[in-house]
C-alpha cells in the first residue's frame, strides 16, 4: 500500500520522526535505514533534538546506509559515511561500529556490497527506509534503467545526478565521483517500512512518475508501487504534478487518528 502525505515541509518532518520514534521505542534494536542528501535533513535534526531533550535512544539501533561514492578518500566531507556521522549518527550517540554502510575505499568493491548485504541480513533486515528522490526518478543511486530485483552493487551515475550533487563539490562537476556502491531496488524493496521524502518543484515529475507512472526501470522509484508499506512525504510544489492530489489529501485528511504512517 501507499500512502501519499501532502503537507508543509516541517510537518513531514515531523511525521517521518515520529514513525522512526515510535519503531525505537516498540523495538529498540531496530534497524534503521539512512539516506543522504538535503531531504532527509529535517528530519534528523528533529530526531537529534528528541534525543537531546525527550531522551530518544539509538544506543541498541542499528543503521544501513542507502549509498556511498567509490573512491573519496576516508577523510573527504562528502564521503557518505562522514555526512551520516555529521548529520545523525554523532548527533544521537550512536555507536559508530552499529553504523553499516558498503565501503566505497575497498579494494574488492562487489565483495564488500556481498558484505553490506550480509550485515543487513544478519540483523534481520531494515525495518524502516528513509529515502529522498533525485530528479530522475532514482533512489539510492539506482539510476533509470536499474534492475527492479537489483542488490547492492557498483553503479555509475548518470550527468544529470552528477550536476545536481555538484553543489556539494564546489560546484565543481568534475570533482563528483563518477561510480557509487548503492544498495539495489531488491534490497531497499525488502525494508519493512519506506519512507521517502520529496520537497520542490524540481522533484515533482519524478514524484508524479513514482506515485503515478508505471512501473519500470526508466523511473527507478516507481518499485515503490510494489511494496506493502511505502509512505510518501510531499510538500505542495513536489505534489503539483500529480493526477490524483484531492483524492490523496481526502484520504489522509480522514485518516483515523490512532492510525500512524
Ligand atoms: N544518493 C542520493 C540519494 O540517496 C538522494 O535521495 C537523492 C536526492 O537528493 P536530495 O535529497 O539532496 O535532493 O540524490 C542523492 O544523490
């Protein structure tokens, strides 16, 4: 089932810590899944400042990162594992050696995503994603044309991704790793709960392809249709392309209020 939220960006940050709150706390060693880039912000600082004053604990929680790039060096702020570090992980507490994510430095880069599989199988699976969504429909790094049934694997990124995440490389497109590690739409397909989060105008033809458009690899985000619990985090402008916008407000406006996402 999907569900699709519309609403003003602080409150779909608010709903996605809320989802991850209420999982910690019926299940504490829950594992949860990480995602980078500018969506999910919100909602680590939301759940930062839970731990900080509500007492919110990650201390027995796992967590999987979605994607890493291949070949930044350990120390570089863009190395994916240092923006979970700066973003959530050092600001909840949590125990580095309980942060999984596929090594992007390895040597044997398909033994070290056969490995990232095997930590998140040896905990049980992901029981919630979060996830943002780029401008051409992928996530994780699982660009248009990635395999529906796909694992974590070496990728290559397409220009249009390599443009939008220059920003984070003095806009310096070239500075941008051309190949990542990202967990496969199989294996983000086998988290419990997906959460993803879309904000701007910029994300709404990918969102309308992701919610609306067929399934098929040319928008990687449309397996979402597939899964048994996908939530869909929208504010107006990544919504205004949809078809159905009413119909989905409609529903979540008389949605019962012991029901959570
Ligand atoms: N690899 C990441 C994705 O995991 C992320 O969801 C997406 C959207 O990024 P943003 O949230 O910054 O728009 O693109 C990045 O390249």
């Amino acid at each position: 089932m999907m569900e699709v939220v519309i609403a003003p960006a602080e409150e779909l940050a608010r709903l996605a810590a809320d989802a991850v709150e209420e999982l910690l706390r019926a299940k504490p060693t829950a594992a949860l899944g990480l995602a980078t880039g500018s969506s999910p912000l919100a909602v680590y600082d939301e759940l930062a400042r839970r731990h900080a004053e509500e007492g919110l604990s990650f201390a027995q929680a796992q967590g999987f990162m979605l994607d890493e790039y291949v070949g930044l060096p350990a120390e570089h702020p863009q190395r994916y594992r240092n923006v979970i570090s700066a973003e959530i992980a050092d600001r909840v507490a949590w125990p580095a050696d309980q942060v999984h994510g596929p090594d992007g430095l390895a040597e044997d880069l398909p033994a070290a995503c056969a490995a990232f599989e095997q930590a998140i199988a040896d905990a049980g699976g992901v029981d919630l994603q979060l996830l943002g969504i780029g401008t051409d429909g992928h996530i994780g790094f699982n660009e248009p044309g990635s395999s529906l049934a796909s694992r974590t694997r070496i990728k290559s990124l397409t220009d249009q991704t390599r443009q939008d995440n220059a920003r984070f490389f003095d806009d310096d497109v070239d500075q941008v790793p051309p190949h990542c590690l990202t967990q496969g739409l199989g294996t983000i397909s086998d988290a419990r709960h997906l959460v993803l989060l879309a904000t701007g105008r910029h994300k709404a033809e990918a969102v309308h392809q992701l919610v609306e458009g067929p399934v098929s690899a040319l928008w990687p985000a449309s397996v979402m249709q597939l899964h048994p619990h996908a939530t869909v985090l929208l504010d107006e402008g990544a919504a205004s392309r949809l078809q159905l916008a009413d119909y989905y407000r409609q529903a979540y406006a008389s949605k019962p209020s012991w029901q959570g996402l």
